[in-house]
DNA sequence: AAGTTAGAATTAAACGTTTAAGCAGTGCTT
DNA sequence: AAGCACTGCTTAAACGTTTAATTCTAACTT
C-alpha cells in the first residue's frame, strides 16, 4: 500500500505548517484570517498530491466517527434490506457511513455487534432488538451512546423508537376479512415475547371479539429458527382439519414460509382461504392470486430512524416515540 | 456521552505504564515478560471498570481498521442482499465489520463510495463496479488498496475477481428451452457494456447459433433506471407479436420486473410462453407455474470474495480470477 | 570485583488530525 | 514613544493506542 499523503506533505510542499492547511481544509481561511496566497498554494498542493484526508485520524481527534451503526435481525431479508438501502441513502445526506451487522434474533450475537460497533466508536445506532436484549440496551443508555429503535421496542424502558402501529395493523386485517364473509381466521405468528410481535397477536385477537368471534380466535407460534419445520407441521394441522377460511401472517418471512405449505396443499385461495401477509414486497403480487398484505412504510421509517439518531448524536435530550400508520393493500385473496 | 475508561485509566488504577496495560491486553505477558501479580491486577482493573478498547485508536497506530467496504448496486435487491449477509458472516469469522454502499449502478455514486471507504481507511474492498468505473478502479490498484471485484469485471484490466460463468449460464438455458420444444426463444438483459452481461448476451447467441436457431435470436435491452417502462414497452410489443415461444431474463429484477408485464397479458406459462429467470430466489416458486431459474452459488461466491481479500490485506501478491458454476433449476416453467 | 544476563518495568515516539494559545510584525492612535 | 489592534502565521498538545528503546535491579558468571 503506497504511503498516503498526509496533511503534513502538503505543509511541507507549501512551506507552511499543518495548522493552515487543515484551516484552510476545514473553511477556516476567513475565520482564522489566511493569506490568500497561501490559500491558493495550500488548494493547489492538494489538488496536485491528491490528498485524501484520514477520516481515522479525525474521528480519533474529534471523538466522532460519522458513522452509524445499523443491527437488524437479517440483512438477506428484503424487509431490513430495503430498510438499510433507507437508512444508507438518509445517512449519507448528513455525511454519515453505515456499518451493519446481522443479530439473528439472537441476543448473544446481538451483544456482540454492539460491542464491536460501539468500540468502532460508531456515534449512534440504529438496532431492531432481538429478544433478550434488555441489559444491552441499558448499557446503551448508561453510556450515553445515541441510538433508536426500530421495528421493535421493549416496553419497559422508555427508548427513541421508530415502530409500526401494529396493533392496528392485525386489527384491520381482520376487520378486512370479516367484511368479506371470513370468519374461522387463524393468525400465525412468530413465537416471541418481543411487543411488536405481541401487538399484532393482540391487535388480531381484539378485532375477533369485536366482531364476535372470540370462538374462533386460533394464534399459532412459530419458531424463528425452526420456520420450515414449524410452519410445514402447523399449516398441515390446520389446513387438513378444514377448520379456518383465512389465515393471517404475522411477517414477511412467515408470509413466505407459510405460502410455500398453502400451494403443496390443493387449497384455493381465496375460494377455500383468504390469506394476508405482512411487509408485502412486491413479489407477493405473484401469488396466484396476488396476496394482500399489510404493508409498512419503510421509506418512512428509515429516513425517521436516522432522523431521530441523528437529533439524539446533536445532544437532543427528548425521547421520541414514534409510530407509523400501517396500509393494508389489498388484492384478490380477500377483497 | 459518559467519557469512555482508557488504557490510561487502567494504568493509573494499577499503578503501571500504559505499555504494560497494551501488553497484557494484547496477550504478550509472557513475551513481555510480566510479573503474575501486576497481569492479575490489569486484568481485574479491566473487569472493574468494564473497558473497551479504542478501535479508532488503535486503528490509526496499526494502520489497518479491520473493516472492509462492500459497494453493491443495491442493497436492498435481494441478490446483494444475500451477498451481503454472507459477506458480513465470513468477514466477522476473521475480525473484520463490513461498510456497506449502494451505488445504483452509476459510476459517479461509485467514485464517491470509494472515496468515502477509502478515507475510512478500510483494508479493503469488495465491489460490483457499475459501467464506466475502469477510472476508480485503476485508482485502486495504484494506490495498492487490496480489492475484489464481484458479480462484473472489468474485461482490460486484471483484477481479483469472483464471478458466475455467465456464458454457460445462459447458453444451458437456451439448451433446456430448445431441449423442451422451444424455438423462438428472446432474451431481455440490461443495456450494459458490463462484461457479466455481455457474456450473458453472448452464451444466449451461441446457444442459438449452436442449436441452429440463428434467424430466432432476439435481444432486448432495458435501461436500469427506467426498468419499469422499458420492460412494459419491450414487454407489451414481444407479447403482442405473439413471435415467441420462450423469454430467457438476464437478472434478478429483470425477472421480476419481465413477469409483472406477462402476468397482465393473459399468456399462459409454459403453454404458451416458457420462461427461465436469474439470481432465482425462493419467491420465484410462487409464481403459476413456478419459475425456472438460473440459480448462482450466492454463499460460495461471498465466501470466496471475503478469503481472496484478506488473501490480498495480508499481502498476497497473486491475482485470482475465479468463475463460480451456475446451477440450472428446473420447474414447470421450462421442462 | 567486574561483567554479563534475565526479569520487570518505564519512557516516549508515533499514527494524522484538530485547535487553543502564542508570537511577530505592521500600522494606527493617543 | 508607548500602547493597541490587526493580520498572518507557528507551536504544541491532545485524541487512545502500540511498540521500539531504555532503564533499573538482582542474580549469576568468571
């Protein structure tokens, strides 16, 4: 690796010391009242030696890095990638870098990238908690790190948060299929004691009594890391028993997972089951018939995720809690 | 943010030099030759005050971050989405944090990258360079920054490199469809000089040459950043004219994208219109009937741009040119 | 007794920036 | 002639590590 140009070449070509040239780097040549021609000199040496300053040398100096970190359950899910494609482009509006890592609903590898990211003196993060992770994000606090969080929130510590309204999400999902004549609507979800998750549970399991059909309320859970296995037992269960006309999923990765048993099935949707995803990509729209699917914002929820960080790294003292409104499209499989 | 316990802290609490505080830390105790007593006491100061190392310290003494930047057109397609997390997995088994960009295949969103990467001193870097990228990557290679192309290349320059075999990629593709009773057989790539699609252009020519279909050759080609209404366009004149039997997708969105067009039309697949996509991902299963696909061997491939890298960081002087095998997945789609 | 060796620690420079503080020189005021 | 204000620059410390060079003491050789 060809030794790089220092600021220290540039003081040597110019005749000058360090000082000016990182004045006159920095736009201080007014303020700290730099002879034009020096400036001159000073611009030209840079331009011929190609210098590139040593972001490294800075953030060590200035104790901040412009660099954010970003944790999410799984960056292969087009969920958190089109979340981080969000996030990456808002960050970069106000000069920051992204560093990623992927927890794996995992509390244990979750710890992990917090520590590597924080000794990689990130200035904030942005982190989707995983179960569990409550004394991390406590430390997180304790230490004054800046940081949001997204998708999720643990209810017992009041964080920046960036969450959907899931309540309502589930809630009109359901109200979605009653309108058109379901009633035996089993909700699949994951297995975790994480709100976001229990929201949608409860948001499903209030809008069946509301319409009256507490009797049919069925949540079936499902392991995060036992999806195919977990998935291919319930739906057999439940699509051999004949008992449901509409099965709601609670995520993108469920929604697939459980597609995937509905077609080894013969069962038509929607003539025998309606179905509802959750996060739609695009993608849903090639069910046969399109799926409908409630869809979250996540143009919205990246750029107010950093947003927020970003307000928090400037020394903001508020706490924001902030939710989005859900949008339930929907297509042929109910509707 | 609480001001963060330093090597100095530790010392002073011990009664020591910061030196052996390094030392100990970095396990040299017996190379150094240090008393039992004063490692026992460092380590419990250690604990105590829960100390976390400096990486950007260290960084700037040692020269090297143990970070490597990872440019992709677009995190949020699921292909580099994938790539990513591989990346990420097999960067972290040997210490390094990955910086990601996305650079929407424009050569000036790349020089960018690159330079915001490089002043982040990364040790290196695995990229997808779009079109017109030859500049920055010379630049690479004179500043002697370790890097890795992945998924294109550059044909005029010599570089580490992992790509698919693209030519036989799509050359067995137009065999499967000629094999299935295929004849008018189009392909639609992307309008690219990049040689990944070139070759993907060329495997589909010879196949047709090779299989005496000369006078059926048909390529079309969409704009990246108008997709959507190239596809439509291309898309609504192919299906009009009724003069194909079988399309043959160059990429991943291109599949996507190319399906939405003929799920409008009425055309029944395979009856009337056989179709192979790229990249295929599980979703491709949904659609009716599920979609043929040329699969790349995504976790290889990452591994393998990760080991050639760190190769390249510890100063392997060789350049690897690595060509990953394609896999042919057949559905009802083709065959 | 002088010299060597080994063990256990310290010192201080270095990485590339930023930035507070200081220092000349000039010209102006009184 | 002394004081002041301005202009334009330099000095040097600091950020938190790593590491080569050095020092000190005690023990061991001859």
């Amino acid at each position: 690796m060809a030794k790089r140009v220092s600021i220290k070449d540039i003081a040597n070509k110019v005749g000058v010391s360090t000082a000016l040239v990182s004045y006159v780097l920095n736009g201080l040549e007014k303020e700290k009242r730099i002879g034009p021609e020096v400036v001159k000199k000073i611009h030209e040496a840079v331009k011929e030696l190609n210098y590139q300053p040593n972001q490294i040398a800075r953030s060590l100096r200035k104790g901040s890095t412009s660099t954010i970190g970003l944790i999410v359950a799984d960056i292969s899910n087009p969920f958190f990638g089109q979340l981080a494609r969000v996030v990456e482009n808002e960050a970069a509006q106000f000069g920051y870098a992204v560093v990623f890592g992927s927890s794996d609903e995992n509390a244990a590898n979750s710890a992990i990238l917090i520590k590597t990211l924080v000794n990689r003196q990130v200035d904030g993060l942005i982190l989707a908690p995983p179960e569990g992770s409550a004394e991390q994000i406590k430390y997180l606090m304790n230490q004054g790190i800046p940081f949001v969080l997204v998708d999720r929130y643990l209810p017992d510590i009041s964080t920046n948060r960036v969450v959907l309204d899931n309540y309502n999400a589930t809630y009109s999902a359901v109200k979605c299929f009653v309108a058109n004549g379901y009633r035996r609507i089993t909700l699949v979800a994951y297995k975790s004691t994480l709100v976001h998750m229990r929201e949608r549970i409860r948001g499903y399991q209030e809008g069946m009594k509301d319409n009256g059909l507490s009797d049919f309320i069925v949540v079936k859970e499902v392991r995060y890391n036992q999806i195919k296995e977990d998935m291919e037992a319930i739906m057999t269960g439940l699509l051999n028993e004949r008992g449901m006309d509409a099965v709601l999923f609670a995520t993108n990765a469920l929604s697939i997972s459980g597609l995937y048993a509905i077609r080894k099935s013969e069962v038509k949707v929607p003539e025998e089951l309606a179905v509802i995803g959750f996060d739609g990509h695009e993608v849903f729209d090639f069910f046969q018939p399109p799926l409908s699917y409630i869809q979250q914002p996540l143009e919205e929820m990246g750029k107010e995720s950093v947003r927020v960080l970003i307000d928090q790294i400037r020394g903001s003292q508020k706490t924001v809690h902030i939710e989005m409104r859900h949008q339930l499209i929907t297509r042929k499989s109910c509707g």
